[in-house]
C-alpha cells in the first residue's frame, strides 16, 4: 500500500521527464532551438508544479522549502529559453 502511495506522488517528477525527452527528441532529430526551447519548457513546468503542489503531492521535485525550488526552476528554465534566444545558428 505505501509503495502505491509512492509511486502516484512521483507524476510531477515523470510527467516533467517525459516533457524533458521530448524536448532532446526534438533537439537531435529536428531543430537544436526548438528542442532547447521544449527543455527550457520541461524546467517552467516543474517549477509551476512545485510551487501548486504540496510538499508530498511534489514527490521528487520537493529538495528545499516551495520558495527556494520554484525560484531556482524558473529562473533556470528563463536562463535556458534567453541562451536559446542569443546562441546564434
């Protein structure tokens, strides 16, 4: 019975993985900019997810206090999409 528990309180952390994939799919197959703006998207949604969901519902991406981890995330997802932005072809 806990294990279940466990499992369901870790789909953030696998729903923000698959996003992630997705995003190398289409940083190797297509488009490097595309793929890197997809990635920079994975990194938003774990952070909007952190900051919706309690610190047990959040599994994984619980790691510091709800300020400090969605912080972290958004502004690494911000950095992510400017380089994205500035790095020329």
């Amino acid at each position: 019975m806990a294990g279940e528990a466990q499992r369901r309180s870790q789909w953030p952390l696998a729903l923000t993985l698959l996003v992630a994939l997705a995003g190398m799919v289409v940083l190797w197959f297509y488009n490097w900019r595309n793929g890197i703006f997809v990635f920079a998207g994975a990194v938003g949604l774990a952070g909007l997810l952190r900051a919706i969901l309690s610190d047990t519902a959040a599994g994984l991406l619980h790691v510091r206090s709800r300020m400090f981890d969605t912080t972290f995330l958004l502004l690494t997802a911000a950095a992510i999409a400017v380089l994205a932005i500035i790095v020329p072809n």
